[in-house]
C-alpha cells in the first residue's frame, strides 16, 4: 500500500514534467541536454543566493509568532537572481521565442523537482502512515511548472528590445508578481491563518492568473509582429 501510494505522488510530480516535454515539441528539437543545461544554471543560481542569504541575512531571532515582514521581502528581493538566471539561459539558445521559453522553463522546473522534492515523496510516501501532505507536495510541482513557464515568458518579453512602450508596465508587474508571488503568499498564510488545501487553491489561482495574463501579453506581441 505505501508503494502504491508512491507511486501515485511519484506519477502526479512527474509525469506532467514529460508529457510537457513531449507535447511542447522540445523532444523534436532534441533539446534534453540544453534542458539539462538549464537545470545546471538552476543550481548554480541557487547556490549564490543561499550563500548570499547566510551571508548578509542571519536568521530572525525575534519572538514566537512576530512576523518579520521587512526580513522576509529582502530575502524574496533575491530571487530576483532566478529572472537573471533564465534570460542568461534563454541568452545562450537559438531559435524562437516558444523553443526559448519551454527550454528554460522545463529545466529550470525540473531541476527545482528533482532538488526540493524527489527526497521528500521517497522517503516520505513510502512511510507507513497515509499522509495527505505527498499528495499536496505533488500538485505544488505542478503548479511550480506553470509558474516557471509564465515566469520565463514574462522575462523574454521584458528583454525585448522592441517590446512596445505600452506593454512595459504589465509586463514588469507581472515580472514583479512573479518574484515576489512566495512572499506574498506566505504573508497571507500568516495573516488569514489558512489550511494547507486552502494554501494550495490560492496559490494555484494567483499562478493561474499570472499564466494567463502573460500568455495574453505574449500571444498580443509575437502576434503584432
């Protein structure tokens, strides 16, 4: 039964990731190993800011239940490195702007899979208790693909240089929504107390939302070129 359960967490991270791969067109392109490449810069990108929070952020030693709210914004002001990250990415491939995009996102997402949760759902989901958690923890991978691709979408159009003046403000909301999405959510968790299903549906509506909007935007601009 706990194999079985595994099995089924395993399946709903995973296979998203390659049915994504397969159906984008990037298996035509034979662009595993530039989504390798990318999963590289991934870590490479999460190594400097780990050592640049250690270095100039030491952990918060406030009270029990104080909210550091200025700490908490100037460590997601880091992840601004993940945006340098996958235009530097998007840089160094040929082609066009979707092949750009998907390549990026894929590697980036499944590097950040592989990382944070292949530990976690094998040596969790194979425990003896049922734990609805690996199950959540699955549809957060999901949600992370989503987020990546509307992420790197929003960066290729914000590095344009002939991307018209009247998409510079939604374009750079979305970029900041993008980088700043973690924050927001877990000062909303801190403020409404929510449930971690309730976690999950937001967190998956404000991705939803921000995937749309730069989808539309996209689509606008490679459309009136």
């Amino acid at each position: 039964m706990t194999l079985f359960h595994f099995g089924n967490c395993f399946a709903l991270a995973y296979f998203p990731y390659f049915i994504t791969y397969k159906c984008s067109g990037l298996s035509e392109y034979n662009a595993f190993w530039r989504c390798v490449q990318a999963g590289a810069t991934y870590l490479f990108v999460q190594l400097c800011k780990m050592l640049f929070l250690a270095t100039f952020f030491p952990t918060w030693e406030g009270g029990a239940g104080v909210y550091d709210f200025v700490g908490e914004f100037m460590k997601a002001t880091v992840d601004l490195a993940d945006l340098l990250g996958l235009h530097l990415v998007m840089s160094r491939n040929a082609g066009k702007g979707e092949y750009k995009i998907m390549v990026a996102a894929m590697g980036w997402a499944t590097a950040e899979l592989v990382m944070s949760r292949c530990l976690p759902l094998w040596v969790g989901a194979r425990g003896i208790e049922f734990d609805w958690k690996y199950i959540q923890m699955s549809f957060d991978s999901n949600i992370s693909l989503v987020h990546y691709i509307a992420m790197a979408a929003v960066v290729w159009m914000f590095t344009r240089y002939d991307l018209p003046k009247s998409f510079r403000l939604p374009v750079t909301v979305l970029l900041a929504l993008c980088v700043y999405k973690a924050f927001l959510m877990e000062l909303f968790v801190h403020v409404f107390q929510l449930g971690s299903w309730t976690v999950l549906l937001v967190k998956a509506v404000l991705t939803g939302a921000i995937s749309l909007c730069s989808l539309f935007l996209f689509v606008t601009l490679v459309h009136s070129n």
